[in-house]
C-alpha cells in the first residue's frame, strides 16, 4: 500500500451521492442568487424573463445536469468497490466541466460585457436546473437501498 492510498479519505457509494447532491445544492444555490439579484435589481417587470428562464432551464436539466446525474449515479452503483476515494463522485471530464462553468461565468460577470437583465436570466435558469440536478442525486442518497437494486448484477 503507498502513502497515498493509507492516507486517502474514503467514502461508500451512498456518502457520494450525498456529497454529489450538497455540492451541486451550493453551486446552484450561488447561480440562482446572482440570476435572481441580477434580474430584480435591473427590471421593474421580470415576467417575460422569468418565462425565458425557465426554458433555460428545461433545456439545461433535460440535455445536460439530468444526463450527467444519471451518468454519474450510474458509474457509483455499478461500482465494484465498497468504499471510494471521497472526490470520486464526478469523474475528470465532470470536474472539467465544473471548472469550465465556474471560470466562464465568473469570467463573463466580471467582464461586464452582457447586460445584467440577460445574465440574470441565464444565471436563473441555470441556477434552477443546478439545484435540480442536486435534488436529484440527494434523492439518490435517500432512496439507496431501492437505487442500489436496480444495480445489483
């Protein structure tokens, strides 16, 4: 055994579920603020992009987080391990994609280039599939018993 497996955090499957589903809570959580802020502060009358929002939404939970959350619980469950390396809830192209939306959006808000009414929206809709996808893998850690049925081979 090398230094770095004795000293390695472990997780079982249904601690990063969890750990899936509390990350994502916060990024949504952070997204959604910045949209909703965004959107009150610089409109006097959000109805139509409050409607915009939501197909930003649809579109980003129904192509993207609720693909990656089915992906990613699927990889978990099917594991062959008992226990895991505690940041192995996402795998590289996952942490990739994380790092590339955190550094765009920062990016993109720092850069003032978009009018705060259109960031807003997209932050709000963004935000809204992000916590989503969270409930959807905390939903995993809740239900893991009837989940890891599905799994068994």
């Amino acid at each position: 055994m090398t230094m770095l497996e004795k000293y390695k955090i472990r997780a079982s499957k249904r601690v990063l579920l969890f750990l899936a589903g509390t990350l994502w809570s916060f990024a949504g959580e952070r997204v959604l603020t910045l949209g909703y802020k965004d959107l009150i502060l610089n409109n006097n009358s959000p109805w139509g992009y409050l409607l915009i929002s939501v197909i930003i939404f649809y579109i980003f939970f129904r192509f993207v987080f609720c693909k990656m959350v089915e992906k990613h619980t699927t990889r978990i469950m099917s594991s062959s391990l008992s226990d895991h390396c505690i940041f192995s809830f996402f795998d590289l192209k996952g942490y990739i994609i994380m790092i590339f939306m955190i550094t765009g959006g920062i990016t993109l808000r720092n850069a003032q280039i978009i009018n705060p009414i259109y960031l807003g929206t997209f932050y709000l809709g963004l935000g809204s599939a992000l916590l989503s996808a969270a409930i959807m893998f905390l939903t995993s850690f809740f239900n893991f018993e009837k989940i890891k049925l599905k799994y068994i081979k």
